[in-house]
DNA sequence: GTGAAAGCGCTAACAA
DNA sequence: TTGTTAGCGCTTTCAC
C-alpha cells in the first residue's frame, strides 16, 4: 500500500491506480508521524524568532517557507520574546519533537551566543550571526549597502552629505558609517561633521534634522540609518524650509513599506533583503540536514530602492 | 523507563532519580514522534497566516503562543499569501503531519469561506470569521470599539466629529461606520458629513483633511478607520493650519506602534487586542481538541489608548 | 516495585 | 508483481 500510495515500488500502473482510488474514496491520510518514526526524518523545522513584532523575522520566514518548498518542510515557529530562558526551553522543546534542523532569526545584527543545550540537528543562523565561527549564520552585507546608498547620492549629484543614524552601540550602526566614509572617501568627499549618533525613531530624526540645518546649512544629502529617522529627517528639514529632494536628498535603510512609502516625498531606502537570507538560510539548512554542516558566514547583498527623496536636485 | 521519566507509574523515588540521571548523563532525549504515534496526539497545531505582512497575524501567533503554554504545544506556521491553492496546500500537509487543530488567521474582517478539505481537527479562526456558522470564531468587537472612541471623543467636549475611513467594501469600514453613527445619536448628535471613504493610507488622509476642512470648516475631532489615516490627517490638518488637539482632536484604529508614537502628536487609538484574540482562539483550540468543538463566535473587546491627540481642547 | 511484551502506522526488505 | 513481516521508540498493561 506504501508502495501504491508513494510511487516506489514494482507495482502494475493499474494497482496502484485502484489504491490510490480506494484510499482517495475512504479519506485516507497517510501519518507522516509514523514515518517519521522509522526513517528519522519529520521534514520539520524550528524557526526561532527573538523580535515579537517579526519586522525582521517574518520575511525570514518567507524566505525559509520558499527554500523549504511550500509545505513539503514545515516550520515550528517559537517567539523567545528575546529571553534566553524562553530560548532554551523552545529549543528543547523542538529537539524532543525531532525537527530535522534549526534556523535562528535575529532581531539586530550584532552577533549572537549559539544556542544552548547542543542541539544535536544542525542550526543556521539568520539575519543576526552566531559569535561562534563554527556555526553556519548568514548576514547582509550592510556595508556595501551603505556604500551604495552614499554612492547613489554621489551619481547623483550631491557633495555635502550628511550621516543621521542610530544608538552608537549598534553594529550595524558602525557597519553603516564605515560604508558611508569609504563610498565618500573612494570619491574623495568627506562626511559633512560628524555622524549622528541617536536613537531609531522619527523623533530623533526630527531633532537632528533641525540640528543639522543649524550647524551644517549647507547640506545637500542626508543618509539615514533608518526609514523612521529618515522620515523624521524629512518632516524635520521640511519644517526647516529645506525642500526634500531639491534642497536635500534623503536615503534611509530598511526599504519598510509603511514608513517609506508613507513618507513625504516617498523614500528612496536601502532594501536589506531579508527574504532572501531566509531563502539562504533555508536552502543551507537543507543541505546541512542532507549532507552535513557547512559553517561559514554566507552573506547576502543588499539592494537600493529609488524613490522620490533622492530625486537628482531640479536646480 | 518511561515511567521514570515522565514521573508516571509506582517507582521508588531513588529508582526514578537514578534512571533520570543516567539519562541526562548520556543526552537522551525522548521522542516526542514515537509517543505520539502511540498517543495520536501531536501537541502540534497549525497556523494558517494570511497576511503575508504580519501585522494582523502575527499578534495572534503571539496570544496563541500563550494559550498553548510555552511549547507544550507547537505551531506550525504557514503563510499563505492569500492564494486558496496554497492554502489547500498546506492544509493537507499539516493533516498529514496529524496536527492536533488549526488555527486560521485572518487578514481582514470580512467573514472567509471555511478551510477546504475537511480537516479531521478542530479548526478556530481568528479576527476573521468563517462564513460557516457552525465553525468556532473568535472576533474583534469592531463596533464597540469605535462606539468607545466616538464616546471618548464626546467626553472629552467634541461636538462637531467627522469620520474618514478605508474602502467601502471592508466589513470593519461599515461597522466602524454603525459604530460611530450609533455613540453620537445616543447622544443627540449627529455626524458631521458624510463618512469619507477612501484607501487606508496616510496619503488619503492628507487628501481627506484637505478637503474636510474646505467643506466643513468648523469640525472639532475626526475618528479615522485606521491609524495611517489618522496619520495621515494629523498632517494635512497642520498644513491647514488647524492645531492637533487644541482645534482638531484625532483617534484611529490598529494602535500600531511605528504609526501611533510616530505621529505628531502621538495618536489616540483602538487597539484591537490582537493579542488576545489569538490567546482565546489558542484556548478554544485547546478546549475543542480535548472535549470537542464548541461551534460559535467569541467575541474580544477593544481597547482606547489615550494619547496626546484627543486631549481637551486647551481652550 | 520492577521487568517484559504488545502495538501505535508506517516502510523496506523479503518471500511467495 | 504482490503479500507478509520486522521494527522505528515510545507507553501501557500485565506478570512477576
């Protein structure tokens, strides 16, 4: 019957069709538990999300749910809430349920401890990298991402840019002013002052906008560690008289619809392709379970999106 | 040893110690696939998602989380994307993998065909209904909710309240609307206008507040359908020269963070309790697997959360 | 209080 | 080409 119903197996094309017909009429649905038992494999995984409001980890998710082939993996998705203690029980949780690997999405890029408790399936970290070498993470390179972002301003004309981003202790708010002083530098421009240093939030880049105005007048680009600062760069510099993109052109990163698009004018972002470190992820997850682990740190590139708000200056 | 273990059967207490701790000695951790084969219950359960953004979905991932206590029971996440082919899909999978329920996540209010391919399990769906009457719903009291925020609005001295909101066709657009017409006759008011219905974004509320207050100059408060519309009519109010709150007053609907702290001022919102529509659903869930369905629509509460845009008016 | 054995639903190997 | 059987790892029952 396991035969008919899977396709192996020497049998007439005629059985076979007769099976299928009959466990069609009754219902029938083979147990992919009682499989599972025998060959050891669930065709499941666990995606652990530490950021609850999921703006990094459901398009992880969408990613993985793409590499994992609709349905034919499926994944046990836990929320840690960011506790550790949470983590670890989760973790459990999922290993006593024999999921055939493990996908940690991160909620900043800063690395983070591997797992606990050794799980004995093999684990890919996404978004946020394991400070473990040995683990297999995949990241996005927001360096480069920066450097497109300041490059784009440069291609299109702007000379005295300006750098507004997030908490000094971020790494990806270093990653992202490296980016930025190497495109400058390659182009032999310098950052206008020195970065701003802040919080994530539009009201930060509301006060730092009419801040920059003050000290550095002369400004013709602002690039933003974030849509939310972008946008309050916006409505700050606008608040100033500066005209965005005319007077000032604006990039922010995270290419996040709501903010972006919400914004006036619509914000050219630095998208960091998060769906497609899920497709990574989920992809080497695959592999690993197959073929054993591949560690390393795989990176995916990220991508600009041109909007409105570094529209070249009409003038 | 399995009575040891899960601390059934008569055991000496020593025994039990000793056989847990050569256990734990030697990493082993049991199997949760093959008790379930025995048991035929999984202590898994799947969530459909809809809405590929989240933002609807995954709160109640969040209170369903909660309900199923802490990874006692696990969700398998499936997004959709909306797609019914998909979703059949999925569905079947998740049989296949004996799921002990699902839970079905909507993306709008508006009442959804129940899940095809008769699922053996019970089925709960979430913020939106089935359109089936004998399936288990668990809703947001959509109707409350704005009848609370008309009413805040009142308390707090508006007379003069308009009401800008999303598509015609949403079910939440028209019981918002019944909502509203229903506080203000019960207080012998009326509503300023027509309802004004457009998109959900902020750039149709900019648009709306333009032209409200061309045509009705004198309005004191506006209760929008969402919070990017409320959004987006804080600002063409500003540019209209109308100050937020002292002549203006605004509340909206999704309490959605980036949108509500964002807004200047910070919005005044119906938070949907998203959270705990899962939380009940996850609960209902667990009470139909074990005792079986309880067909019916549970109904969740709203909740205003005040802030600076519906403070009284100063003067 | 402890050990042995049956069987959950499937697959793979083997016998007919 | 088809039918039979052992056994995956657990829990439960029953004998000791």
């Amino acid at each position: 019957m396991s035969k008919a119903l899977n396709g192996r197996g020497q049998l007439r094309d005629e059985t076979r069709a007769r099976v299928q017909a009959v466990a069609h009429e009754l219902g029938f649905v083979p147990s992919a538990v009682a499989a599972s038992l025998l060959t050891g494999r669930t065709y499941t995984v666990g995606l652990i999300m530490t950021d609850h409001h999921g703006r990094f980890s459901l398009p992880v998710l969408h990613g993985a749910e793409d590499a994992l082939g609709w349905g034919e993996t499926l994944a046990l998705v836990c929320d840690t809430r960011d506790d550790p203690i949470r983590e670890q029980h989760y973790v459990r949780s999922l290993i006593r349920r024999r999921v055939d690997g493990i996908i940690v999405a991160g909620r900043r890029t800063d690395p983070r401890p591997p797992l606990g408790g050794r799980p004995p399936v093999p684990v890919v970290y996404a978004f946020a990298r394991s400070s473990d070498a040995a683990d297999c993470s995949v990241v996005v390179n927001e360096e480069a991402g920066a450097r497109e972002a300041v490059e784009h301003l440069i291609r299109t004309g702007r000379r005295r840019i300006a750098h507004v981003t997030g908490p000094r202790g971020h790494a990806s708010v270093r990653t992202r002013v490296d980016g930025t002083r190497h495109a400058l530098h390659e182009a032999g421009l310098e950052l206008v002052g020195e970065p701003w240093y802040g919080g994530w939030s539009e009201v930060w880049g509301r006060f730092a906008a009419a801040a920059l105005t003050r000290s550095h007048p002369d400004v013709d680009a602002v690039f933003c560690g974030s849509d939310a600062i972008a946008r309050g760069v916006a409505d700050g510099l606008r608040e100033c008289g500066r005209r965005v993109p005319d007077d000032v052109a604006l990039v922010g990163v995270d290419n996040w619809q709501p903010t972006a698009e919400g914004c006036r004018p619509p914000l050219t972002s630095v998208d960091l392709n998060l769906q497609e470190v899920g497709r990574t992820a989920g992809a080497l997850l695959l592999r690993a379970i197959e073929y054993g682990a591949a560690p390393g740190i795989h990176t995916v590139p990220c991508r600009l999106v041109v909007r409105a708000s570094s529209a070249p200056a009409s003038g």
